[in-house]
C-alpha cells in the first residue's frame, strides 16, 4: 500500500477545492423549485418535490471539469451551495447581505443573487418547514427555543438524511430496473381506497423522479461527447468518450464495469444531496456492493491498480465539492458545512451457510489506500471492526491513521451486531449495518436511526437553572419555577454521616 504518492490532476483538483476561502452561492435549483411550487399548489406535497426536481434537472448547469473522472456536479459552481427554499427563508432574508463576513463559513453572494432571493423568498413566507414547525410550537416552547436552552434549527431546516441508500440493489436493477418495479407496484394498488390513493401518489413521485435522473445523466452523456470532440489531448479525449458510454448505458441500465458501477453509485449520492438538503447521507458498505465489479476488471486487464485509485480519488473529490449552506448559528454550532458522506468497509459478512467470516476484500484495500493518499474531509472513511478482522488489514488501517487526518474511524462488530438483533433487526441485516454520518449506523435501504442531532440541549445551563429556582442564568427567565435554590442554602447536597 503506496501513501505517500498522488496522481497530479488529483493533486491540481484538491487543490482547485480547498483554495476556495469563500464559496459562492448558487440560485438555480431556488429559482426551479419555487416556479414549481407556484404553478402546482393543488398537488400533494410529494408531487411537487418531484415536479420541483424534475424542472431543476432539466434545466440547471452542468459542467466537467478538473480532467475529472467521476463527473456530476451538484451546484452551477465550483463548491456553490445551493438554496433551498421549502425548508426556510427566515435567516436567509435576515442574513444574505453579510454571508461573505461569517469567520470560517462564509458564502460569497453577488448582487445579482441578491435580487433573485428576495424575490423568491415572500413566496416562501409561511409556506416553509420552518414554519410550520413554529405553527404546531406552544408559546412556552417557541420561548425556549428563543433562550436557546434547547436548538432545534437544524431540524427545521433541513432534510433529515441520517442513511444508506440500497447501492447493491440499484446496482443490480439498474434505472430501468427500479422503474419496472414501481410499475409493479402501481398496477397491484388498489386506489379505491385512501391508504391506495396515498401510494398512488408516491409512486408516480418515485416514477417521475427516476425518469428524470435517467435524462440528467444523459445530459452528462451528451456533454462529454461533445467536450470529446474538441479535445485535443488523446488520452482526455479517450476519457471523455468513454464516460459519455458510461452515462450512457447506466442511464438505463445496471453497470456493467466497475467504472460505470462507481459512477452510478455517486450520481445516486448526488441526486439525494440536490433534493434532500439533508446531511450524513453515506454510501454505506462500497467495498462489499463494488468488489465484483473492481477484481473483474483488474484481473482481466480492463485498467490497472493505479488507475482504480484515480476513479476512487476523483469521487472523493466530487464529495468534497458538495456544499452547504447553513444560518449563522448553525454554522458555529456544526463547525462550518460538514457533509459527513460515509464510505464504510470491512467487518464481517454471513458465509452460504450463514456463519460470519471476514468481509476484507481487495477494494477495502483499495479504498483504505485511496483515502490515505488523498487525505480529504471527505469521505468520512469507517472501518468496521471485530476480533477475526484481517490483521494485515488492520496495520494498514493505522499506518493511514498515522497520516494525520483523522481517519478511517472504526465501529465495533462486537457490539454493533448483537445491539442490533436485540432491537429486533434481522440478523442478515444486523451483519450488513453501515457507518452513516460521523458515529451512527444503520442497515442500508432498511433501516436507520438518530443517536444524535435530535435534541440539542444546554444542559449547563439547565443545571443551573435547577440551583436556583427554575431561572435561566442567561435570559433570567423562568421556564419550570420552583422554590428550591442554592443561595439560600436549601439543597442537601452534603450529608454529614
């Protein structure tokens, strides 16, 4: 395992992203979202966030850029950020003028994006999750959060995510694959009834949304055809024509080669970032969905090991260029605009007759050795750890550690899985959970949930509060008054024996 060398065009990539102190904003997907909105209001909320991606799709920017071999580009710039406006306008209009001052996550606005916010955004004005999270809050409760004893913000402002999606399911059906499926579903509804009116909907939502990432990775196939076409290096040029098949083919169709396979795993990534707003949304196990694709073509002299690197280094990167853009709170509290986009490997997997062996294959190598020799945010890397765990493999891990970006992280098979089945999940499952986000785990296309970023108490304060009669020491209000306070010398807390 080589760490100490990387290919220059990845080099001259990761050198475009962290260059970039101030990123722009981007008003694209904005501006597509609120035309839909507008002109589709007597539609189900699930409609319209197909309608809405479908529009932004079709008719957003797309570019290739940095000799990238992985491509897919979630805003109209380089790590633009872009707005999402059926989540909150609130800070937005409170906070656009000074976005360029923020120290550590600030967001260059052009005057041009000015004027197109703020004339977005009285459409949005009581339309927003935001809003109607504070329709449902008591006074007392909107209260609280004013204090800031508890912050629910982010909860309110952005989509959820927290999971892995089904990569080797969707892998394996292809587009066409999983459209054929909800027809399946569709035809054997039964839409007399209510429950079968509301599965109505989400299927022509999920039928919508699919046939429009199948047209947006054509547009990536055309793009590249063409930038092929006038390329006069012969080896970009070859590249370039080659991810045009790509796209092509997996437009439609269940990949065929590793390359292809990586490339539709990402698009998927990216499709759920440009219409989830969410964070922690990981690709969970690639070294178990990926591998068969990887060793096929190594071994029948498709590309070579170093060249594997270089498609995994290029996706890492396009992770890196997702952005987000977050209210000046939340950017202290979140330490800027984390993405948290898991890759997990390793672990253990079930044998044909069921009993656990060591999952280690020859792309948790690869991906382990990518990693260390990019050194990136992104992704975050998680290893899965258990006492049979391929020891070599484990050395390798720490001599990455050791290169000093605080990665891979490991989560222990040991507890993880029995944890699991005792919560009920089949042990199948438990056995295929993932890393997602920073620390939790969840058993992907199945099952997920939150251990944190649910609640975000100040319980210092909250302590304080219960030494001295229920008042917070910060605002001086009340929320639970009682008659019990330290000053005055009536809290036991020493006992003489």
């Amino acid at each position: 395992m080589e760490l100490n060398y990387l290919p220059q065009r990845i080099q001259d990539h990761k050198k475009a992203l962290v260059n970039i102190v101030t990123p722009p904003i981007c008003t694209e997907r904005a501006e597509a979202y609120t035309k839909i909105y507008r002109e589709n209001e007597d539609k189900p909320v699930i409609v319209q966030r197909a309608l809405a991606l479908e529009e932004h799709l079709r008719t957003r920017t797309i570019w290739i850029d940095n000799n990238e071999l992985i491509v897919g580009n979630q805003a109209s710039k380089l790590r633009a950020a872009p707005i999402f406006p059926e989540y909150t306008v609130r800070w937005i209009e409170a906070e656009i003028d000074g976005l360029a001052d923020r120290p550590g996550a600030g967001f260059h606005v052009t005057e041009e994006d000015k004027e197109v916010i703020h004339s977005l955004t009285p459409y949005w004005r009581g339309k927003t999750v935001q809003d109607r999270c504070y329709g449902m809050f008591t006074d007392e409760q909107e209260a609280i959060l004013a204090s800031t004893i508890i912050k629910a913000e982010g909860n309110m402002t952005s989509g959820d995510a927290h999971l892995a999606v089904d990569n080797e399911k969707i892998l394996a059906l292809g587009l066409d694959g999983l459209i054929t499926e909800v027809d399946d579903y569709r035809r054997a509804n039964d839409i007399s009834s209510y429950e079968g009116l509301k599965k109505e909907q989400f299927y022509k939502s999920v039928d919508i949304v699919l046939r429009a990432i199948q047209q947006h990775i054509l547009r990536f196939a055309e793009l590249a055809s063409n930038m092929a076409k006038t390329e006069t290096n012969a080896a970009r040029q070859q590249e370039l024509a080659t991810i045009a098949v790509n796209c092509e083919h997996i437009a439609y169709h269940a990949p065929t080669n590793f390359w292809q396979a990586l490339q539709l795993s990402y698009f998927v990534q990216l499709m759920l970032q440009i219409e989830s707003n969410g964070h922690s949304v990981s690709f969970g196990r690639m070294d178990q969905y990926l591998n068969d694709y990887y060793v096929a073509d190594i071994n029948s002299g498709e590309f070579e090991h170093g060249f594997a690197l270089e498609l995994l280094q290029s996706c890492w990167l396009k992770l890196l260029e997702v952005n987000k853009i977050r209210s000046g709170a939340h950017s202290k509290a979140s330490a800027g605009s984390p993405l948290y986009q898991n890759v997990c490997i390793g672990g253990q997997k079930l044998s044909e007759n069921g009993e656990p062996i060591d999952a280690v294959n020859p792309l948790s190598w690869a991906i382990l050795e990518s990693c260390g020799q990019l050194r990136s945010t992104q992704p975050n890397l998680s290893v899965r750890y258990h006492e049979g765990l391929n020891q070599e493999f484990l050395m390798g891990c720490i001599e990455v550690i050791k290169c000093g970006f605080g990665m891979p992280a490991f989560n222990n098979d040991e507890i993880v899985i029995p944890e699991f089945i005792k919560l009920g999940v089949e042990r199948e499952d438990a056995y295929n959970y993932a890393s997602i986000g920073c620390i939790e785990t969840a058993v992907p296309g199945k099952w997920g949930y939150r251990c944190t970023g649910m609640s975000f108490i100040n319980f210092a304060r909250i302590l304080l509060a219960a030494l001295n009669e229920g008042k917070d020491a910060t605002t001086g209000e009340c929320f639970l008054p009682h008659d019990k306070s330290l000053a005055k010398g009536n809290f036991a807390i020493w006992k003489k024996s």
